[in-house]
C-alpha cells in the first residue's frame, strides 16, 4: 500500500505491560508488533501481544488480525463486525449462510447450482475443505428482513437440489446434533470402523456427556478382527471383499448385537492413497447404520486425499444417523 512503518507507542505500552506480567523482559523481536502502516486503526488484543490493524486507502480496506482462533475471533466480533456493518450499513444490510456437505465433489456441486452461480444479490461461493464442501450464500438487503429472505430463498433451491449432501449449516457440528438427538431418543450407539480407524467414535466423543449415548467401538482393520469380534462371515469376506455392501452391513449389525446398542455404525472403504482398482476406486466407501428397525446402507466415493476420504465418511456417517432418526422422529409423532 506503499505506507511507511510508524512505531505505535501506546501499542509498545500494551506489549511491555503484558511482558511485565508474566515476569519476562520484553523479547527483541516482539517489538516489531508495534509498526504499523501510518494512518492504520488499531485493533487492542486483551489475549495476546500483537494487534490488528484496520487499513484505509484510495477506497480499499485491509483488515490485519492475528492467527490464533483465541486472539483472532474476540478481535473480529468486537472490532471487525461493528466496522463491516458500519461500513455495508451505508447500502443495507448483509447476511449470509453456509451450507456443509460431504460425498460430492466441488466440481458437481456447481453444475447442479450452474444457473445460480450467475446471480449477483444472493450470490453463491464455495469453500473446500477436507472431505467438505462449503457453499455460502450472501445476500443484501434494505434491511434484516429483507435481506434474511433473499438468503432463504436461495438456501431452500440449494436444499432442493443437494440436500442428500447437507450435514450441517453454519456453526453447527454433526456430531453435537447427532449427540443431542440420542440423548432425546434415549438411544445408544457403538461403531465398527475400518478405514476411518476409529474418527467416528472420536468425533461423537467430542461433545461433552456422550458418556449418556455412545456405548463403544471397534477398529475392525484386519479381515480376522472383522470374523472374530464383529462376526462378519469368512464367505463374504472372500466372495465380496473387505470393501462391500455386504460386510459394511455385517459390521453394523455385529457391533450393534456385540454392544447391544440400539443403533450400530459399520464403515469400510478404501482410503488411499493405494489399495484401490478400477471396479473399486480410491473414494468408495461403504457405510451401514443398523437401527432398531432395519438395516440401512450406501455407496459413497469421496473425493480428495486420504485425509479428505476419511473425513468424508466421517461426515457421512453422522449424517445417516442424524437423518435415521429425524424420520423415525417423524414417523412416531409428538414426543422426545
């Protein structure tokens, strides 16, 4: 922005004060986090010694804010937003929703969107992250009303069109929402993974009391493990593979019958980045949800690095869960 570097002096005085707290004389190379370009707002940061900045020119703004999460986002909810809003408060008012879905590539999430791509208020973007791809609408409006619908409106055509994919939106957690409706339906779960190697069981033991909900899990990587602890048949394994319909469906049903837990995850896929071959291709993933009533279970191919496969299924996972008991919710009426 061809702006010279100005030593902040109340800057430095926050830093030493910070350094003086925790009995440290104030490093050399810390002292650098006072410069800022001339004219910059400053942005205070209560969490950590270096600031952010505001930055102003010729019509453009810069926004400069630390890296870590726990510096980074007081920052921006107390500093930021109030100056963005300020800022679109001039031609109206900005909202905007995420939609997180996993099992399809970004590529074919925009076909299916193609002829809203081109629409300018709401407007569509893409966000890709491992085993996930996020689509943000933005709309703006004279006002909250008006600018919550146009995001709703384009949120419910997307919804039309890639629903099967959606497992959360915005702040939400798949697995928080997955922990909640166990808890209602006062369900318990077991998994039995193989190529996701236990994230399942990682991921709901995340949240806080799931204690109340998940029963337990099995890393089922060897065909042995598979036949002796979950009882899937030494048949299917060699007539259909590790990686099938078949024995991703024996998984479930033998860790739902093993920890007697109403509901049973099985998952079994081919991660990469080797293994795979043209009738099974790095990607496919078999997933099974055995519930009370019945025995569900998909074909996914997931796109990415084995990072992404896994989370993909992970993602995946949770959400056939969710959804099995949303519709069993459904079908049984009022009540928990």
């Amino acid at each position: 922005m061809e702006l010279p570097l100005v030593l902040n002096t109340t800057v430095l005085s926050w830093i030493e004060e910070y350094f003086t707290k925790i009995g440290r004389a104030v490093p050399e190379n810390i002292i650098r986090q006072a410069y800022f370009p001339a004219g910059a707002a400053i942005l205070p940061n209560p969490a950590g010694t270096a600031p952010g900045c505001i930055i102003e020119k010729e019509g453009k703004t810069v926004v400069v804010l630390p890296g870590p999460p726990r510096e980074l986002v007081p920052m921006f909810e107390k500093h930021v937003v109030p100056f963005l809003s300020k800022k679109v408060g001039r031609e109206g008012v900005l909202k905007f929703r995420v939609l997180k879905l996993t099992g399809i590539a970004e590529y074919a999430a925009q076909e299916r969107l193609q002829d809203l791509d081109s629409q300018e208020n709401p407007r569509i973007g893409y966000i890709v992250k491992p085993g996930e791809v996020h689509i943000r609408v933005t709309a703006q409006g004279r006002d909250d009303s008006e600018a919550e619908q146009l995001v709703e409106e384009m949120v419910a055509k997307i919804e039309a069109r890639l629903g099967e994919y959606i497992f959360a939106c915005d702040d939400e957690e798949i697995e928080a929402k997955v922990g909640a409706l166990l808890a209602a339906r006062g369900y318990d779960i077991a998994t039995a993974e193989s190529c996701t190697a236990g994230l399942v069981a990682a991921r709901l033991t995340e949240v806080p009391g799931s204690s109340e909900y998940f029963a337990g899990g099995v890393v089922a990587y060897a065909n042995a493990v598979k036949e002796k602890v979950l009882g899937v048949s030494a048949a299917v394994l060699r007539e259909r593979g590790a990686v099938s319909r078949a024995v991703a469906v024996a998984m479930a049903e033998g860790i739902k019958r093993l920890l007697g837990a109403a509901i049973g995850v099985g998952i079994t896929g081919i991660a990469g980045p080797g293994g795979g071959t043209p009738q099974k291709p790095v990607g496919l993933v078999y997933i099974a949800v055995a519930t009370p009533g019945g025995t569900e279970v998909r074909e996914f191919h997931f796109p990415g690095r084995r990072f992404a496969v896994r989370q993909g299924a992970v993602n995946a996972a949770l959400k056939m869960v969710h959804d099995f008991i949303v519709r069993e919710k459904k079908q049984s009426g009022p009540g928990p």
